[in-house]
C-alpha cells in the first residue's frame, strides 16, 4: 500500500533574509535562502509590514518546484518576541498573532516566523501553523531569577531552539529520553548561552542578548556593573550607544573589530598577541559559565554538549575540554541548523511525541 508521506515547511526570517526548507517527513527535500536588500526593507515601515511580501516570495518558491500542497502538514516558524513561555510546539492562535503583531517585547525579524506559518496555512488546505521554542522561553527555577536587587529580575533569553534540539538528539542517541536526563549546553555562535537541563527543563541560563554570561563575537557578556554605571553616566555615550556596547558592538567587534571567530583564531594563530588573548578569553569565560551551571545541576551532569559556529573551531573546544572535561562527558555537535530543528519538532508534534502546547 502506498502510503503518502508527509511534508513539512519551515520558516526562518532574519533582518536581511528569509530562510526556509522542505521536509518531507524528516528527509529535507529543499532548502532556500532569499537575502533582501536595504531597498527592500526601506519600502516598509515596521518588520510587521514585510509579512505578504515574505509570505508570497516563498508561495512562489513552493509553486515553481510544483510542491504538493495538498501533502504540507506543518508550517513551522520560527518562535519571535512573544511572552515568556515554556519550551514545547505552539500552535499559532489569535492571541499570538496579536502579540507578535504588537511586538509585545520588541519588533524582530522572528516576529514574522510564526505570522508567515499563519498566513501559509490560510491559503494550503491541510496545514495547521506552529512556532517551536523561541528565544524567550522560561523555565527558570524561582531562585535563579533572583539578581541581587529588587528593581532587576534576571529574565531567559536563550537560543531555546537549537539548545533544545541538541539537547534531545543527543538523548536519542543514547537511547534515552531528553527529560530522563541532566544536561549543560553551550550554544556558541554570534551569541553565547549556557542552560543548565535538568530533566527537560531549562532551570537556569545566563541572558544571551542582554549582557550576561560570556562575551562572544558581537555581545559583551557580563560587565563589571560599577564601571557599567559609569560609563552610562559619563556623558560620552547615549543610551543607544551603551545598548549596542552591550549588543551588537561589544565583544570581540569592540577588541578586534571583526565579529567572526575564524578571523579572530587565524590572526591568532599568526601570532596576533591581541588576538591570541581575546580568543583564549572567549575559551575561558566559555568554560567558567559551563563551571557554573554544573553547581547549579549539583555534579549530576550526563554530558556537556558544545554546539553553534564556534564550535567548529577545534582549539576552542579543546581548550574549553581541558577546563570542564573533569565535570562530565563532553559532546560536540558543531554550528546550527534551525531549519531542521524547526522540521524535527514539528515531526515530533504531528507523531504525537511532543503535545502540542496552547498559547
């Protein structure tokens, strides 16, 4: 009997491009990258407004490949800006869609992931539209929200989606289930997180985006709040400027002026003495964050896996082995692939694995 397979659309939109691939069931049929130019972008007024302009370059991606669309099930975007929520697949309802479309906690291009999943669904007959794991998951335990003052609650903002599809291949691979075991996850690439996973829980993770954790190619990290303060209040810098120190110009763009680690490990590996610094200070902070959240899961770690664009970088991660390898198995799983991460939760979802969750 010739029983027909399914096929699943995810959804990646960036500031500059629009990222998307079909699955059929967990095979990847195709996989496109549309970049958009300055003009493009300049024609509409807020991220929002992109989303027909979006939605129709990728209708006629779909339509010129002669895609069944009759066979799509699952239309998966990427999580945005939406409340915080726990990790799982969210069918996208009326409540997100106007939240997203508010911007409830700031415009991002990932806004427009799960508004493009709805608005596919609406013109292919059989899809239903879902986002998975967006960066403001929260599965913080109360006392790791605790900052030290009363005015500033720490907050989870993480790379939720790779973080968490690592998190349960590696699981399958050990023949096990994700929420049967302890894991610490470094996600390394423009942005740096380590989660403490405590059976399928994110019970702690240091704010990627917003200056906390190790610096990486474009963010700050953790800053010494005193001199943080001063800076703030010396009059040479408006609050806009402090904002990109801390996001997009601080890290190894503000020491070395580039934000790509593999130019910062070859002028290192020319002898750059700057550059040998700043690398193995990446190394380091890397490492000691990882330290952190095995106190945090008490010793009680099944595997330290390393994962994001910096983990292609073989001195990098042995450098990081030699520091935290006495703490547990370390396990590579290099750069990230968001697009299949989005295609294996939405397989998981339609296969009844995971529930799937009510916004």
């Amino acid at each position: 009997m010739n029983i027909q397979r399914r096929l699943i659309l995810a959804v990646n939109p960036g500031s500059t491009s629009t990222k998307f691939a079909l699955f059929e069931e967990a095979d990847r049929i195709f996989e496109k990258s549309l970049s958009h130019s300055f003009e493009d972008m300049a024609a509409f007024k807020q991220i929002t407004d992109q989303l027909d302009f979006r939605k129709d370059l990728i209708l006629k991606e779909l339509e010129e490949r002669n895609t069944d669309f009759s066979a799509i099930s699952a239309i998966v975007g990427r999580g945005g800006l939406v409340r915080p929520i726990e990790s799982g697949v969210y069918e996208v309802n009326h409540t997100m869609i106007s939240d997203l479309k508010k911007g409830l906690l700031g415009q991002h291009a990932s806004n427009l992931g799960g508004l493009i999943a709805n608005a596919l669904a609406l013109v292919i007959p059989n899809a239903r539209a879902y986002i998975v794991d967006p960066v403001v998951v929260d599965e913080l335990q109360p006392v790791a929200r605790i900052s030290g003052h009363p005015e500033i609650q720490r907050i989870s903002i993480f790379h939720a989606l790779n973080q968490k599809a690592v998190a349960r291949i590696y699981a399958a691979s050990e023949g096990k289930h994700y929420e049967d075991m302890n894991l610490i996850v470094a996600h390394m690439g423009g942005g740096i997180s380590v989660g403490a996973h405590r059976k399928g829980r994110v019970v702690d993770v240091n704010n990627a985006l917003n200056g906390d954790g190790p610096f990486s190619p474009e963010r700050s990290g953790g800053l010494p709040a005193g001199q943080l303060a001063d800076l703030c209040f010396s009059g040479k810098y408006t609050r806009d400027e402090i904002k990109s120190m801390i996001t997009g110009k601080g890290g190894m763009v503000a020491y070395l002026g580039t934000n790509s680690f593999l130019d910062v490990c070859r002028k290192a590996d020319e002898g750059d003495r700057e550059a040998i610094l700043i690398r193995d200070a990446a190394s380091y902070q890397t490492a000691k964050e990882i330290g952190s959240a095995a106190t945090v899961l008490e010793g009680n770690i099944d595997a330290i896996i390393l994962t994001g664009g910096m983990a292609y970088q073989r001195d990098h991660v042995d450098r990081i082995r030699k520091m935290v390898g006495f703490i547990a198995k370390i396990v590579i799983y290099p750069g990230e692939d968001e697009l299949k991460s989005l295609a294996f939760n939405g397989l998981l979802a339609l296969d009844g694995k995971i529930m799937i969750m009510d916004y």
